[in-house]
C-alpha cells in the first residue's frame, strides 16, 4: 500500500487533522508567552533606590529617570530633618519592580503637626490623662500641684499659657498638667489633736457651760 492510499485512508485523514489542530495550538501558545514577557518585561526589574533623606524634588528626578512614578502618600514631621524631605518609602529601597510602578512617599511637614487636646481638664484623673496625651504624641514635663482633689487634673500649661479641651496645639509644644495636690478648703484642713492647736474653741465639740448658780443667802432681822 502506498503512501498515497494510506492518506486517502479516511481514519488517516482524522488523524492529520487532529495533528494540524495541535500543532496550531502549540504554536499560538507559545505566541502569546512571548508577547506577554517582552509586554511585561519578564525576568526584568528596576531596583528601587533609596529615597529617604532626599527632597522630594530630587527624589521625583531620580525614580523618573528609572522610568518609575513617584507619588505622595502621607506627610509626617520629624524636627531633626528637612522640610519637604522623604520620610518613609514603598517599595523600599532594594526591592525590584517594573517599569512604571508607583513609589508611594511620606514627606516632612514644614511645620510641627497641631493636635486637638482632648477632653481631660476637670474630667479625670492624672493617669487617664497622661495616657491620652502620650497617646496622641504630646510630651509631658513635669506635673504642677494646686489646691483641690488628689491627682485630678485641673489645667494644662503650654509655653507658660493655659489651655483648654479642645485647643489646638504643635505637637513639639511640652505640656504640663495641674493636678490637685489633695488639699481641702482651709476650714476642712484643719487637724484637731486633743482640741485646737491654738487653745481656742474647738468647733466640733459642744460647748459646755461650767457656771453654777449659788442661792442667795437668807435675810435675818436684827
């Protein structure tokens, strides 16, 4: 039988077509692998620089010539560095990434952060307060004594001024509570030991009265 009977073969003919059909598949599939990694630049990343410490105008110029996209994220304050520097990065700096990929930034402030105080002056005590405080970066010299209620807080001094609940204040601006030094009124701090200190009368005792009435004695007639 010759190769020209096997083909006409209807069996054989099957066969070729499911061949040419797999064949076609390998090959657009393979295709499309290829164009994805010159498209994605497979097996190829940017190595992201450090960019903390730099201006942020300096730091645009850097990822843009890498081809990279710089965009601020946030903004925080740090006393020690440069207005308008970056802070903190993401990606960091080390990490690979493709061309076009976003750099998210946070910058220095050029002015210290201001904070609302919150409700704490005649609200509770020093514990509570200081806690808030700290918790929202404020920091603390030492508290200052008034007359009135043990560890109560009665004020807040910043810079030599008072202020209140709800002030806004530079986070780098010290505060120092008032707080009560647990004395009372000058009436209710006076101690009795045995009666007053001065000898005089002691207002907690009922006075007592120690005069007797003598009877006047009788008349006689001469």
């Amino acid at each position: 039988m010759t190769l020209k009977e096997i083909i006409r073969k209807p069996w054989c003919y099957v066969l070729l077509h499911f061949v040419g059909m797999a064949l076609f598949a390998v090959l657009a599939l393979g295709g499309a692998i290829f164009a994805l990694d010159r498209y994605t630049h497979h097996g190829e990343g940017i190595v992201v620089p450090q960019l903390k410490g730099m201006t942020y105008s300096k730091a645009h110029m850097a990822l843009d010539e890498l081809g990279l996209v710089i965009l601020v994220s946030d903004s925080g304050y740090q006393k020690t560095m440069a207005p308008d520097c970056v802070l903190a990065q993401t990606p960091g700096a080390g990490m690979k990434v493709k061309q076009g990929h976003i750099i998210y930034v946070t910058v220095n402030s050029p002015s210290s952060p201001t904070f609302a105080i919150p409700d704490i002056v005649d609200n509770c005590s020093v514990r509570e307060a200081e806690a808030k405080l700290m918790a929202i970066g404020f920091r603390l010299m030492p508290v200052q004594q008034v007359h009135g209620e043990k560890d109560w807080v009665y004020g807040i001094l910043c810079r030599g001024r008072r202020v209140s609940n709800g002030d806004r204040i530079p986070i780098d601006y010290p505060l120092t509570l008032l707080v009560g030094s647990g004395t009372l009124s000058d009436l209710e701090d006076i101690e009795y030991v045995d009666g007053p200190m001065d000898g005089s009368i002691d207002p907690m005792e009922p006075v007592t009265d120690d005069f007797q009435e003598v009877p006047e004695p009788p008349v006689t007639e001469p």
